[in-house]
C-alpha cells in the first residue's frame, strides 16, 4: 500500500529525481579535473537564489538547479588537482560512488544488532589500518567524523582510565609538540586538563629527550603528564615526531601515547612512507583519516585503540532504553567515541579498499610523497622560490624570494579567481610563506610547474 506522505511517495518525481542526481554524480566524476571554483558572499547568494524554503517548495528540479548552478560552483572543490591548501582530498570513484550505497541503505551504524553486517566490514577495514600501524589482535575501534572527533575520544578515553588508577585530585596535562594539531588543545580545553608544550627540534619534531626534560619540569611544578600526544605528519610541516622516542617517555611516566596521525597515517599504506611511523606499534591510541590521504569522501576518520575495552568503559553510555543493547556483549561501535547515532562511514573505505587491493593504495599514497620530492627539485631550481625544508611526507614550505605577506595573499587570492590554483600562505616560524600539500594522485609534475611559474 502507498503511503499518503508526499515525501515518501513513489512516483514520477522519483524517478525525475534519480535521473538527475544520476546525471549529475557521473557528470561530475566524468570531470577531470573538475572545476576549481571560488567561494561567494552570503548576500551574492541571496540575490541569486532567491527564497528557498517555502511553503509549496520550489519543486526538486528547481531545487537541483539551484545546488548545480550556484550553490556547488560557490563551494572550492577539494578534489581539484591544483587544490593544494590545508590538506585537500581525493576520493576514489568507487569510495564516492559506494557512499551513495550507504546513504541509500539506511544503516544504522551504533549498534551491532542493526548493523551487524556493515559493522563487521567497517571493523575489517579498521584491523587493516591497526596492521599498517602494528598494534595487536585485540585492537579495534571506530570511524568517526574526523580527526578532531577521534582526537578528542582519545584523549577522553586516556583521561578516564589514568583516574580509575590514581583517582582524582592531580593537575592533570598532555604534552605534545607545539606543531600539534590545534585539536590536541581544543580536546585538553574540553576534558579540562592542562597542556604542556614540549620545545620541538630543528625541524619542529618532539623527541623524547624534551619530552622527558618538559615532563620532569612539569612534575616539578606539580602537574602530571597523564597522556603524550605525538604526531604522525605534522599538519603544517609533514614532519614526524619521535615516536619511538615517545613510546619509552609514555612507558617511563606510566602515560598514554595518541599519536595523531590524521594526515600522515596514511603514509604507512606506503611502503616507502611506513619507516617513518617506526614506535606507532607501542601507542595506545592513534587516529587517521581517510577522508584526507586514503581516498574517502567525507567525513571518514579512524580511531583505533590498542585495548578498545578501555574506550569502551570510558565512553559507553547508559540508559534505561539501552540496557538491552549493553546485556548483549556485542561489538557496538558507539561505545569507542563521543557519538551515538552513526552513519557507517567506513564503509565507503572498506568498498574501495576490498575493490582495488592493498596495493593500490600503496601506489597512490606514495604517488603523494612523490608529488612533494618532485615539487622540491622545482623549487630548488625556480631562482624566485627557496625551499624551507626537505619534505618529510607530502608537505612542502617554501618562500618567495622577495615578497611581503600581503604579496602572499594576493597571490593567492588571483590565483583562484583566474582558477589557476588554490594554494593559500602559511606561518612557518613566524614568517609567512607558502605551503602545498599533495594527497591527489591526478595532481601532475606540470601542475606543480604552472603555479610555479604563475610566482615568477
Ligand atoms: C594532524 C591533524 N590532526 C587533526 C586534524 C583534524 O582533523 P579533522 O579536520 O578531520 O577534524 C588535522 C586536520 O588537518 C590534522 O592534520
């Protein structure tokens, strides 16, 4: 029997609208690259899309005009091959496609006894990335929205077990690198401990000499380090820190290692990345996303924990509604985070992982780390460019001989209008410089030479 909600309706307007959103993903896929794009003022916006909700609806091929006519060319697209800010993606046709799957699906990815299936998938996906990183059977853990979510879990998870051991009472504090993500800050903020910032090397790496050295001082003013947070990729610089140096400092205080590899984890898929990530195998906890450097759409990160039994007690929740979920001793992903309702996002990972191999994905992460080698040779021999560092993963800083700050930005700004590229400055030891970060394996060594030259 049909029912009587206009929105659930099986009829012509379904059919209209599948041919439309049929069209438009394969059109867009087809794109290569697709268009660059620039954002647009709210009021622009305004004027040309006019009112929007109503009480009649616009109807769904107005209503799709409008996203594929103003509102998708005012959104930057992240996957263009010359998006080299921030840290861009580049989702594989078959991850972007299968998200479509899930959205079509409706699985409700918290508990195993409604997602049974797609839970024991995303959970494979997971035991793949505990391997690249070594840690142990019995490792697992949970896809989250992204690194500042898993993060943030993390650390609430090492918070949590440190007091059910010492109690309560201390001044508690992470301590990581000053080159940690902000979210590292953001997550000690809201679980309300201290951090302690340990002085990074020459090239901003913490090594477990400083560690130690700041943890002691810390100590001596009365604060305990509970947690060490080291980075697998630096955003700003690509740089790795000392993990294995880390891991004897954690083992040394009784502290919990997270290392936040949210942009580089990916490189242990490489086989050329993965020596880098030597003493990952001895963390607690660690986060990658796959959104940023394996190829998912977003939002798709990972948090895995060496002893999920852990998460689980710091993070499950309770309620009277829940307790039949709790008796059953099932694998129930929205225990190892702050969430409950999920969608199963890893599932688009798991689609293309399981479709193309491991291999693949070797390939086209190491393609990134061969971007930025490539980038450096060019910039070594560009006369008006210097480069800052040697690229450790796939960042590279370099500077524009010659050019104030405000020259930076302005660049960068014409640059994207005139669709040349998208690359934005950055702060590098408090000088303003540039900065690209390739995780796109359809970016070319011509690419790199275009908006090179567009710096002469
Ligand atoms: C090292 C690191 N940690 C955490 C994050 C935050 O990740 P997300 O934006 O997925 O929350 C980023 C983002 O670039 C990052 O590079």
């Amino acid at each position: 029997m049909t029912g009587t909600s206009p929105l659930h309706r099986r009829d012509g307007t379904t059919a209209a609208v599948t041919r439309d959103v049929v069209d438009y993903v394969v059109e867009r896929m087809a794109m290569s690259p697709p268009p660059l794009d620039a954002p647009r003022t709210p009021a622009e916006l305004a004027a040309a899309t006019g009112t929007m909700i109503t009480p009649d609806g616009l109807g769904h091929e107005r209503a799709f005009a409008l996203f594929r006519d103003v509102l998708a060319p005012a959104c930057i697209s992240s996957d263009h091959p010359r998006y080299l800010s921030f840290v861009p993606t580049a989702p594989s046709k078959a991850a972007t496609l299968f998200d479509l799957v899930v959205s079509a699906s409706s699985i409700y990815g918290d508990w195993w006894v409604e997602g049974a299936g797609a839970i024991y998938a995303e959970n494979v996906t997971l035991r793949w990335l505990a391997d690249l990183a070594g840690f142990p059977d019995g490792a697992g853990g949970v896809f989250v929205s992204g690194g500042t979510s898993g993060n943030l879990a993390a650390l609430t998870t090492a918070r949590e077990t440190w007091r059910r051991t010492h109690g309560r009472g201390q001044r508690l504090a992470v301590a990581c690198a000053s080159s940690a993500h902000s979210s590292i800050r953001l997550s000690a903020m809201v679980i309300d401990v201290e951090t302690v910032v340990v002085p990074g090397d020459a090239r901003g790496r913490l090594t477990g000499d400083a560690l130690r050295a700041t943890c002691a001082a810390a100590a001596a003013d009365g604060i305990t380090v509970f947690a060490v947070v080291a980075t697998g990729g630096a955003t700003n610089t690509g740089v790795v820190d000392d993990l294995a140096g880390a891991a004897d400092v954690a083992a040394e205080l009784g502290a919990w290692l997270h290392v936040d590899a949210a942009y580089g984890g990916a490189a242990m898929a490489s086989s050329v990345g993965r020596p880098l990530f030597a003493g990952i195998e001895r963390a607690n906890s660690f986060v990658v996303d796959p959104h940023k450097w394996l190829f998912s759409p977003f939002d798709c990160a990972a948090v895995l924990y060496r002893e999920p039994r852990l998460a689980g007690a710091a993070l499950t929740q309770h309620a009277e509604y829940l307790e039949t979920l709790d008796a059953t001793g099932e694998w129930n992903p929205s225990d190892f985070a702050i969430h409950m309702t999920r969608r199963v996002r890893g599932l688009p990972l798991w689609f293309s992982v399981a479709a193309h191999g491991t291999r693949a994905y070797d390939e086209a992460v190491t393609r990134g780390l061969e971007l930025a080698r490539a980038a450096a040779r060019a910039i070594d021999a560009a006369p008006h460019l210097e480069l800052l560092m040697e690229p450790e993963l796939s960042v590279v800083l370099f500077r524009r001989l010659g050019w104030a700050a405000d020259e930076y930005q302005r660049w960068s700004d014409a640059a994207l209008a005139d669709g040349t590229a998208f690359v934005v400055p950055t702060v590098y030891d408090g000088e303003t410089v540039f900065r690209f970060c390739f995780v796109n394996p359809t970016t070319t060594e011509a690419d790199i030479e275009a908006i090179l030259a567009a710096m002469a």
